[in-house]
C-alpha cells in the first residue's frame, strides 16, 4: 500500500504535460542525422567551390 | 468491400501499361547509352548516341511518368469521391489519354527517325522538325484534358458534400494537377507560340534565352509533379499497408500546399551559369527555391513519426525499436520506403545544385544525372513500382500472391544495387568534371578524361543491371495482370486519433492559387520584360 | 495549426540551416564579387558574330601584368582560337559568344563553367595559379559533334 502511495507521490512531483511525446524521440534523431547529411554534403561540395576558386 | 469499378478499371490500367511500355523502350535506350559511355561500341549504323538520348529522356521523363501519374491519381480519384468516376470524368480521362498517346507516337516517331535529335530539353536555336513540336503539344494539352476530369469530378463531390473535408487522396491529386497545370502554361507558350511557328519557317528567329526561360519556368514544377504523387503515397497508402494512421492530415496538406507555392517560381535555378538574367534575380529564385526545401523536411518528420508511433503501438521500445516492427518483407512497403530512404541523398544533391555560384561545381556535369536518377528513377520509380503491386489486383479484380511479392522485392533489391553502382559513380566523376548528355569520348585522351573512364565503364554495369531491374518490373507487371482473381482492397490510411483537426482555409483554392500566381508575377515579371526586350534573336540550326 | 514539440525543433534547425546557406552564398555573391557567370548584360546579333568586335578577331590580348582578355567564339564543333598558352599566375578574363547554337565552356578542375548562347556574350575570370594543361570542354549538348568539341588552355 505505500509502494502505491510512493507512486502517486512521484507522479505529482513530475507532472507530465499535455504532448510532452517521448513517443518522438527516434523520429527527432532520424531527421536529425537527415539534417546532418544535407550539412555534410553541402559542406563538402562548398569546400570544393573554395579551393577550386 | 466494394469493388473497383469496372470501367474506371480499364482507363487506369491503360495509363500504367502505356507507362511500362514507355518504360521498357527507354531502358533499352538507356542501357545502350550506358554501354557506349563505357567504350562498348555497340550502336548499329541507322541510330546514334543522341536518338537514344533524347528517346531515354522523352520516354522516361515525360511518358512514364505523366501516364503513370493520371493513371494512379484517377484510381484514388475514382475510389474516394464516390467509387465511381461520373461520365465527363471519364470521358475526359480517356481523351485525355488518347491525345496524348498519338502526340508519343508521332513524337517518337520523328525522334527514332532522327527528326528531332534536340534531347528531352529541345534548347533552342537547335530546330527539330516541326512534327516534334507538335507532338510535345499535344502530350501537354491531352494531360491538361486528364486533369480536367479530376478537377471535375473533385468540384461534383464538393458541391454535394459542402463542408464536408475533401479525401487526403483527392486534395493531394488536385494540388497536383493544378501544380502542373499552371506549369505547362511556360512550355506550352514556348511551343506553340514561339518553336512551331519557327520550325515550320514562318518566323525565322527565336528568342533563345526566352525559350529558355519558358521552359524552366516549366521544367522545376515538372519534377514536383513527379514527386508529389510519390508523397501521395507515402502520405495516404503506405500508413495503411503497414497497419498504421497518417501521422497529420492537417500537415500533409499543407506541405502539399507549400509544394504549390513554391516550386514553380523558381526556374532560374536551372539556369544559374547562363547570361541574360541577372545576378540579383538569380539569387532571389535560389532563395525561393530554398523555401520549397521545408515542406519536403515536414514529409521526413512526418513519414518517420508514422513509422515510429506504429512501432510502438505494436510494443516497439528504444529509439530504433519500430525499425524492427516494419513490414520489410512486404513489397507494397519496402519499395516506397527505399524510395524515401534514396531521397535523403537525392534532395541533399537537389540543394547543393540549386545553391547559386556553388551550382559551377555540377553544372552539366553527370553528377545531375546522377542527381536525378536518385529522385526521379529511384525515390519516384520505386514508389510506383511498389504501387503497382496492389494498383494492379485491385483494379483487375485480382490478389497480391505471395511469390509476386517475393519478385517485387528482389526487384527492388536489383534496382538498389544497380542505382547505387551507376549514380554513385556519376555523382563521383562528376564533381570530377565529366559532363552530362555526351558519346564516348576521351577528348584526344586529356588526362583528365581518361581518369574518367572507370567510372563510365561503373555506369554501364549498374546500367546493365537497371536494365535487368527493367526487365523484371515488367515480367512482374504481367504477372500480375494473371494473378488469381480475387478481392483486394484499396489501401487508404485513416488519420491519427491525437492528430490536430484539419483547417478548412486549406481548401480555399482562389486563395492559394491566388498566392502561387503572385509569387510567379513577382519571381519573373521583371527578368521576363528585360528578357523579351533586350535579346537579339537567332536563327534556327540543324547540328546532327 | 498544432505541431509537435519535437516538429517544432526540428523545422526551426532546418529553417536554420537553409538561412546560413544562403546567407553564405549572399555574402559571397553580392559582398565578395563571387557571382554566377555573366553579371553584366551584353547581346550580339549571332548572325554577325565574326564581323562584331571583339569577335571579329578572337584571342588572348595582354591587358596587364598577366592579366589576359580573352574572346572567344565557341561553334559547333570547336572553339576559336584553339589552344593558348599563359603564365602561371595569369588572370583571363573569358569573353565568349556563340555563333549558332547553345554550348557550354567548362575549364576541367575549375569553377569557370558557363553557358553560351547565341545573342548573348558570357564573362568568366579565372586565375590560373597551377601550371598544367587544362581541358576545356563543351558540356551543353549542341549536335552530332558534341563529344568532340574541346580545346585546351596551357598554363606554364
């Protein structure tokens, strides 16, 4: 009964807010590393237009 | 479950076969093209490297893709606003087809005669035979008539259902349709106001860079055509076939509306390394070029949030864990998804080469091949290849078996392996300096050139096997096509419960038309009235 | 219209690395004088390239200390003069027009890459510092002769 009583105890201390989506979180990472290919790449071929200036 | 109607069954599937027969001819010339670059002299006497080019390039870029298109956008169109097509509907679709089915053959035709050796482009102050032109006219004009009857058919279903929210499916092809409508308005002005007039020898100069301009104006909002219902797709189809929801339907639609605004006043992007427009102008078509760029960045959030949430709805943890939950050894999947995941070097080539003074690294270089045969021969190829594996049973009134879906995905894996080989190494001797759209050559054996040569001769292996991927796709089509008979069910997505409701100021279409064609007055009026007043014009030429 | 906190995110970076593109190409476009080829408006009747100046005798002229003016006229299948030699170091200035059809100038291993088209004259300046024998090439499809047109530029 106090092991429940904890867990109601912890639950409002952290009150979870309306779309706070972990549930996201592998979609975030993946455009993130999409991010970082478009950077990657466009950093590459800039580097090129520079040293071939 | 109620049935594909009959009728409306056979206009679409005359659109996908016509698209696999263009498709089949243009691999040919596509793999023999390949073969050549790679020092296989292997072209008999009554055809050169240039026919095939520019047959490859008619074929694949405009025939296979536009009837692919009407085709597949008429089956959702016929599916969702009622199950069944209304008459002018339908009588538009097929004349619509029928329009542009003599303007191929008369185009191909002349091209094969070595009538019209001018490439898919046509540039100006080449001259092809004025049948050519006539011909490209006619393709345009015939998919005018076919968006017509979706249009149609969309305002029928509106009128009786007013404030109803239209179907995903319908709203995205009507965008669609409208995108390439408004489109071809430039090519269609070029043709006929400006080359079939000249090419008969009415008038005897042309106003190049205006052609030019025309075009382009054209020639960007054609590959959003191609993309868009690949996104369809991925939007509307592919959420149902893994068991999922559309992530947002308010989202979709407005990406696709981002998608109406935004590629088509941007045309300078293709003609960045030319005179006669100015820097400034230039830059602000790169910088509205830039803007079409989000939308494609919501669909990634979008398609990998539908993904995820089905993955954990099936009990997925970690951050990776819906990988696994992924129906990877269903066709109808796997192919749209390698599609989608080709797209992310394919639209990170795309902004590289719309990236203004950078664009002199590329610029008609085969690393635009290579770009374009990432997005438009992969991401959009094997979206519609893998449509085709339930387009085709539906309807036919036939099944998906599962050693079709086994060849799909071998298919698919060909085509990767192929694709991966033939535009890895153009993209690689690209930026090496190896341009685009020309025969075996070694410039007098330049160094340089030389150094080349591995790569074209990779190009012609992964062409080879493209074209064994060809091959496949249309032994697979007619598989299908005497597949058992049987019900298969039209995969439509249903929307998220937690997805935001849709606002109705999405179907406002005098606004937003209104909206695309003030960004187009703004982009071009001023560039389009330097143009027409300051340039001399040339006569026409015959180099071949 | 409702996006996900994460969406949210992930579009502002996005956004973010679109606008530092562009502010990067702007900055060397318009502050640097890195622009795209043919800045400046000039047109010619294509009719009368060879009797129109400084076509009418096209070649390298010394203008400065290695600094060249180059006018060439590129045709199918070649372009004129053919070859040329400089010092390293040199700086040429490309004036190039086209006397039928649409063609490209592409020096191999440099940014000089520009179309030419018939009424209108393309500018280009490069500055050779490596010595070498540098391909230029067509790479706009103009004819059956395409793969053959090309000419070099030697850089002592």
């Amino acid at each position: 009964m106090s092991g429940t009583q904890q867990q109601h105890h912890t639950k409002q201390d952290a009150p979870v807010k309306k779309g706070d989506e972990p549930a996201l979180k592998g979609t975030f990472v993946s455009v993130l590393l999409l991010g970082a290919f478009i950077a990657i790449s466009w950093i590459g071929v800039f580097v090129l237009f520079i040293v071939r200036n | 479950m109620k049935s594909f109607d009959r009728q409306d069954g056979k206009l679409v599937l005359a659109h996908i076969l016509f698209a696999f027969g263009a498709l089949l001819l243009g691999g040919i010339a596509g793999m023999m093209q390949g073969m050549v670059r790679g020092g296989a002299s292997i072209l008999p006497d009554f055809i050169g490297y240039y026919e095939l080019l520019t047959a490859h390039g008619v074929l694949m870029a405009l025939i296979f893709t536009t009837y692919f298109i009407v085709g597949f956008l008429y089956s959702g169109v016929s599916h969702t606003l009622g199950g069944k097509l209304l008459p002018a509907a339908r009588k538009l679709g097929w004349a619509g087809y029928i329009l542009m089915s003599v303007g191929t053959i008369i185009g191909v035709a002349v091209i094969l005669a070595g009538q019209a050796t001018v490439l898919y482009t046509f540039y100006a102050p080449m001259k092809a035979s004025p049948w050519f032109y006539i011909a490209l006219a006619l393709v345009v004009i015939g998919s005018w008539l076919s968006g017509f009857g979706m249009f149609y058919q969309y305002r029928q279903w509106r009128k009786a259902n007013t404030g109803k929210l239209s179907p995903l499916f319908a709203y995205m092809s009507v965008v669609t349709m409208l995108l390439w409508q408004i489109a071809t308005i430039g090519v269609a002005v070029e043709v006929v106001v400006q080359l079939i007039p000249w090419s008969f020898g009415w008038v005897d100069t042309v106003n190049v860079v205006l052609s030019r301009t025309l075009f382009w104006y054209f020639g960007h909002p054609l590959v959003y055509f191609w993309l868009l219902p690949a996104y369809l797709c991925w939007y509307v189809v592919i959420p149902k076939i893994i068991g999922g929801r559309i992530f947002s339907d308010a989202l979709a639609r407005l990406s696709f509306m981002l998608f109406l605004l935004f590629s088509i006043p941007v045309g300078f992007h293709h003609q960045l390394m030319e005179p006669g427009i100015s820097s400034f102008w230039k830059f602000l078509q790169v910088v509205l070029t830039f803007m079409v760029i989000i939308p494609s960045l919501m669909t990634a959030f979008s398609m990998f949030a539908t993904f995820e949430l089905f993955g954990r709805s099936k009990g997925a943890k970690g951050l990776f864990g819906w990988v696994k939950v992924l129906p990877w050894k269903d066709v109808r999947f796997f192919a749209p998804f390698m599609g989608m995941l080709i797209f992310i070097p394919a639209g990170a080539g795309g902004i590289i080469n719309a990236s203004n003074q950078m664009n002199a690294v590329v610029h008609n270089t085969l690393w635009v091949t290579g770009h374009f045969h990432l997005t438009v021969a992969t991401s959009v190829a094997l979206t519609f290849f893998g449509i085709v594996y339930w387009l085709i049973p539906v309807v036919t009134g036939r099944v998906l078996t599962p050693r079709m879906n086994r060849l799909g995905i071998i298919q698919t894996l060909i085509w990767c392996v192929g694709m991966f080989i033939m535009s890895g190494s153009m993209h690689t001797v690209g930026l090496l300096g190896s341009p685009r759209r020309t025969a075996y050559t070694t410039y007098d054996d330049h160094p340089d050139a030389v150094l080349w040569m591995p790569y074209h001769v990779a190009m012609a292996v992964g062409g080879v096997i493209l074209f064994i991927g060809v091959v496949l796709i249309i032994s697979n089509v007619i598989g299908l096509l005497r597949a058992p008979k049987g019900e298969t069910e039209y995969p439509i997505g249903e929307v998220s419960e937690s997805a935001d409701h849709t606002p109705k100021y999405l179907e406002r279409w005098g606004l937003w038309i209104g909206i695309a064609v003030a960004l187009i007055l703004f982009a071009y009026t001023i560039p389009l009235i330097d143009i027409i007043r300051n340039s001399v014009n040339a006569p026409g030429v015959r180099t071949w | 219209m409702h996006l996900h906190r994460l969406e949210k995110m992930w579009l502002a970076i996005g956004i973010s690395m679109l606008a530092v593109f562009l502010i990067v190409l702007g900055t060397m476009a318009f502050s640097m004088g890195i622009q795209p080829p043919s800045e400046h408006h000039h047109t010619i009747d294509p009719a009368k390239v060879t009797e129109t100046a400084p076509f009418d005798k096209p070649g390298f002229q010394l203008i400065g200390d290695r600094h060249y003016e180059a006018a060439m006229v590129a045709y199918a299948f070649g372009y004129d003069p053919a070859t040329y030699e400089v010092e390293a170091g040199s700086t040429v200035d490309f004036t190039v027009t086209s006397s039928d059809v649409v063609h490209g100038f592409s020096i191999v291993g440099t940014n000089v890459n520009m179309m030419i088209v018939p009424g209108e004259i393309s500018h280009i300046s490069h500055t050779f510092d490596k010595p070498g024998t540098y391909l230029i090439l067509c790479n706009e499809y103009c004819g059956t002769g395409h793969e053959y047109m090309k000419t070099t530029l030697v850089v002592k």
